[in-house]
C-alpha cells in the first residue's frame, strides 16, 4: 500500500457524481451542456452532498463518439469551452470542497489526432496497430474492427472506425500518456477515470477470436480474451505518478473484467485505487441475486485491501429506473447502494429518479453504437438534465421529454418526500456510517444488514414485509417495510 494512504483515505468511502459534460449544464445557451454550465452548478452539487464529481471528455474531438474520440489530449474544444474554463472550474470546485476526476481515454485516439493523420501518410504507424490482413475481430459498436486505408493496410479499432486503436508496445505512446497524465495533475485534477482500462493491451499475435465469441463482444459483455495481464505494468507506472503528487490522486478503472477476481487485479496496492463494479450494476431486482453480488465484491476487493464501488446507472447503460421496472425501486436500490461500504458514483440526473427516453425521434439519435444496433443504442440516457419544469435549455441537443416537468429540480427541490431530498438526505447521512456489512436474518426475499449501530432493510418482494426493526427510523424510500423499499435504522 503506498505509504501516503491510510485506511481512511478519501476515496475509500466517497460518493462521486458523474457529469456528463454535454448534457449536463447549459452555461453559453447554445443548447449543449459545458464546463460554464458545470461551474455555475457547483454550489448545487456541493448541496447535493458529494465528495467529487468525474466529468466525461472535453477535449478537442470531431465528437464521432461524442468526445470518446480525443483529438487533443491537453486542450478543451471550443464546444465545451477554453483550457482557462478547466482550470477555473477546477479551482472553484476544490473551493466548494468537491474534487474533480476527469476522463483519460488511452485505447485509441481520434482519427483526427495528428499522430493517425501522420499514420495515413505512412510515416510512424507503429504508434497504431496496422497490419497487412485483419483478423476476425468484431468492433464493439458492430462490424469490422478493421478499417482499410488508400495503401491497402488495415487499421484496429474495437469501436468507431473513427477511433483508431494505440499500439501500447510502443514506447512513445506509454511516454505519451505519462506526460498527458502530468499535465492535468499539474492543473489540479484529482484523478482520473481510464476509459477501457482492460483493453490497451491486445492478445499477442492478434489471435482470431473466433466466431463463438464474436456476439459477447459486440455486446460489450466482459470477454476474458481482452482482459491481459500486460495492462497492469501500465497501470502501476501510472499509479507512480498519481503517488508522486500531493492530495491522495486516483485512477479509477472502467474494466470490463470476466470475474471479480479478475477485476480484483487491476486494484491492487500499487495499481489503481478504484475498479467500477459492473457486476453489481446488472445485477437484477431480486435479493439472493444481490446479496450473492455483494458479498463477492466485497470479498475480492479487500482481499486486495482495495474499496468496493457501487453503482447503478451511467452514460453507457439504461437508467436504472427503467432497468428496474419503476420508480419505487430505483428509490429502494438507491437507499441499499448508498449503504454499502466502499466509494459510490451517482450519474447525473439520477438523484431525479430519471427513467431512459425511449421514443426519442430516430432522426435525433445520434449515438454510434445506435446506427449499428439499434437495439443498443445509449442515447436514451444522455438527455439533458432538466433544471426547471421547462428544462431550462434553449433548443437542448436532445429534447427534454414534457412528462420531466415534475422530476426537475426545480419541482423537486425542498419537497419533502421527492428522490431528490431523499439522495440529499441519505448522502448526508451516509458520512456517518461506518464498519464492516452483517448480514441479519430476514423473511425470504428482503435484505437486511447492519455495520455497527446503523441498520438497512430492504424489501424486494413486491409485497409489505414487518421487519420489526426497534430503533430510530432515519430515511425511507417510502412506509417502511412496503413493497419495493428500503429504511435505514438506528438501533442502539
């Protein structure tokens, strides 16, 4: 364990609140959401009771998968707003007391970046993966991961054909990213989140995958043949770096790993801090199910004395109200993850209890990921925060459905008993939980477990369970013991 890092560390427990930058705040009025809008929003996420807020990319890209295609890695896109932008809003948040966890994303590149530009040229291909004849892989967006240029070689990329994918053997592409690492540690962020943590490395030889696995790939399910062992020399130089600056720096990882053991790797004590629990996310509404998930995550992750995180929705997969089947549970889900021990991520716009659109018109969608299957699309997600009863956008990039006028925040805001007071609520008493989970005994399909003096009950049959709690009611999703809800208790 690094020897700055005590058990008590800030990100071992914290609630991170995830910004989708372009759908988040207007602050310019041109109808897509920036680091202005950010900015002014500060004193509201500070009220909302977070610890950091992570923002999705907001460097120069041609937006051919929405900023995941970086065409610049030192600079903002004019879009979004200005490098002085970044790093006021950078400095504000840390007045407010929130710390600021940006997007780093080293699979690929965008096709724009000059170095793929130079690669096209035929001059210094060996920072990309080009070869004479592609294998059978599939991108995960659908189609080809191979894309041919004018000289006849093939290109990898294992999603947009606009997102070409890095040669991480080559050492100019690691000292690059160490350098693009130190530029923004020295503008004052306070970690990172790495896009596609387990994917930089590729198998060698680039094996065919074969045709048995082509579908769970696509799917973006996790595919052990993807997860290589060589990412972690990675992750370690990069975790020196974060260790060299002051304040406790993370690395969080989106790895899409096939066991939780597995997972478990890329957080180990000279690794990164943080690893997103994707297990937990698509875990179902049903208690055993839960319960089972829970206890293996946080089994693997302290057996590497490393936090398990928790997290229920964000920008790639459908909201949890609606994966779930209605309001009163992502409220309930909500009072559960919130309880758990370990670091916590809230995707904007889920303190509102927003549900996926589903019939936004076809000619709006605009995800790549969509035009290739249909039936994946993640821009049902991605629509705009809605701050007043109208939205509170002029002409938003995606609109703003009518029936949200009731969950803005404008119309939640100090109503008692809204899922906004009810996350204010639970993020503010969740800073006092403390200890390991105990799981108590409970009728078939609730949960309930206690850590110290602090009880949580969770009601998942869809019927009202007495769990005959004595102590003090803290927080409830609704009446205590009614279908699909959850209650915190003290109990002396």
């Amino acid at each position: 364990m690094n020897t700055g890092e005590t058990m008590t560390a800030w990100w071992r427990n914290a609630a991170i609140y995830q910004v989708y930058v372009r759908s988040f705040a207007d602050g310019n009025g041109d109808g897509i959401g920036d680091l202005i809008g950010v900015r002014d929003r500060l004193p509201y996420l500070a009220g909302l009771g977070v610890d950091a807020i992570w923002l999705t990319p907001f460097y120069p890209s041609p937006m051919a998968d929405f900023g995941y295609d970086v065409a610049d890695h030192r600079d903002v896109d004019p879009l979004f707003g200005t490098l002085a932008d970044a790093k006021a809003l950078i400095d504000e948040a840390h007045e407010h007391g929130l710390r600021i966890i940006v997007d780093i994303v080293p699979n690929h590149t965008s096709s724009a970046h000059p170095w793929f530009q130079q690669a096209l040229r035929g001059e210094r291909r060996d920072r990309y993966i080009f070869r004479d004849r592609p294998n059978d892989w599939e991108s995960i967006f659908g189609g080809p991961a191979w894309t041919q240029v004018e000289d006849g070689q093939w290109y990898l990329h294992l999603f947009d054909p606009a997102q070409p994918d890095l040669n991480w053997d080559s050492e100019e592409v690691r000292g690059e990213f160490l350098s693009i690492l130190r530029f923004w540690l020295d503008l004052g962020v306070d970690g990172f989140r790495v896009d596609v943590a387990h994917g930089m490395v590729k198998p060698a030889g680039l094996p065919h995958i074969g045709r048995g696995n082509q579908a769970r790939m696509v799917g973006r399910e996790p595919v052990p043949f993807f997860d290589n062992d060589g990412v972690h020399e990675i992750h370690r130089a990069w975790r020196r770096v974060l260790d060299s600056y002051p304040g406790e720096r993370i690395g969080v990882a989106e790895a899409w790993a096939p066991t939780p053991e597995r997972l478990a790797r890329y957080v180990r004590p000279d690794e990164l801090h943080q690893a997103f629990n994707f297990h937990y996310l698509f875990a179902p509404w049903d208690a055993a199910e839960l319960r089972t998930v829970i206890d293996s995550s946080l089994a693997t992750a302290g057996s590497v004395g490393a936090p398990t995180t928790w997290v229920l929705s964000n920008h790639d997969v459908k909201r949890h109200v609606t994966r779930y089947g209605s309001l009163a549970r992502a409220r309930a889900a909500a009072l559960l993850t919130l309880a758990l021990p370990g670091s916590v991520y809230v995707y904007n716009g889920e303190e509102l209890g927003l549900p996926e659109v589903l019939d936004l018109p076809e000619e709006l969608c605009q995800d790549p990921q969509r035009l290739r299957d249909p039936d994946s699309g993640r821009d049902g997600c991605r629509v705009p925060m809605p701050w007043t009863r109208d939205g509170g956008w002029t002409d938003p990039w995606l609109p703003i459905p009518d029936s949200w006028a009731e969950l803005s925040v404008q119309a939640q805001q100090g109503v008692p008993g809204s899922t906004l007071e009810l996350y204010r609520a639970a993020l503010r008493l969740r800073r006092a939980l403390d200890g390991d989970l105990t799981w108590r005994d409970s009728p078939e399909g609730t949960l309930v477990f206690s850590r110290g003096p602090f009880v949580c009950t969770v009601n998942l049959t869809g019927e009202p369970v007495d769990f005959g709690v004595a102590g003090e009611l803290l927080i409830a999703s609704d009446v205590p013991g009614a279908a699909d809800s959850a209650a915190w208790w003290k109990v002396k």
